[in-house]
C-alpha cells in the first residue's frame, strides 16, 4: 500500500501566493489604468487598478496568518476553528464597510446621490 500524502503542500501553496502577491498589484494597475484611459479617467483607473490588485499581497498576509493560527492552537481543534472564523468574519465586515464607503465616496455604486423621495 502506498502512504496517504497531501495533494498539495503548504510550501507550494506559500509559493503559489507569494507569486499571486507579486503578479496582481501589477497587472491590476496596468489593466486598470488602460480601462481608466479609455473612460478619460487614467489616473482613477490606475488607482482602483492598483487597488484590487492589492488583493494578491492581502490573500498572502491573511494566508501567513491562518498558518500561524493553526499551528499555534492546532489543526483539528475547535478553539482554531472559532478563533479564525472570528478574525476572518471581522476582516470581512471591516473589508466591506471600507469597500463601501468608498464606492459611494467615489460614486461607483450607481445612484446619482439623491434621496429616492427628492
């Protein structure tokens, strides 16, 4: 019988999103600020370009955290399970309030800022 071996290591899973982190600031800024351009709005474009592609170097910190979590407290244990899904579910509330406030800041959510009654 043949030993029961992980399909995928942690090592290449870092390796993966270290590669992500790096690739995606960068082709997050070059798509946005040619999509920018051809809206007339370059520098805005580079900007939320940028902006999304910051979710490579994010997934890799919040990778490295979970890592770090797990192998404090253990895989298989239920204080694990409940401490991440905490800090995840608050980086996620936090993640879509910040989002949030700055679609409406920049008036990308599609309503024209006027109260439904006015």
């Amino acid at each position: 019988m043949d030993d029961m071996r992980e399909l995928v290591t942690v090592e290449q899973a870092t390796r993966l999103f270290v590669l992500v982190a790096i690739v995606l600031p960068i082709l997050g800024a070059a798509v946005g600020a040619w999509l920018g351009s051809r809206r007339g709005r370059p520098r805005r474009g580079l900007a939320l370009g940028l902006l999304a592609g910051m979710a490579g170097p994010g997934n890799l910190a919040l990778w490295r955290m979970y890592n770090g979590i797990t192998d404090r407290l253990g895989l298989d244990t239920v204080r694990n399970l409940l401490t991440n899904l905490a800090i995840f579910a608050a980086i996620g509330v936090a993640l879509g309030v910040a989002v949030g406030f700055v679609a409406r800041r920049m008036g990308l959510n599609g309503q024209s800022g006027r109260s439904p009654g006015a």
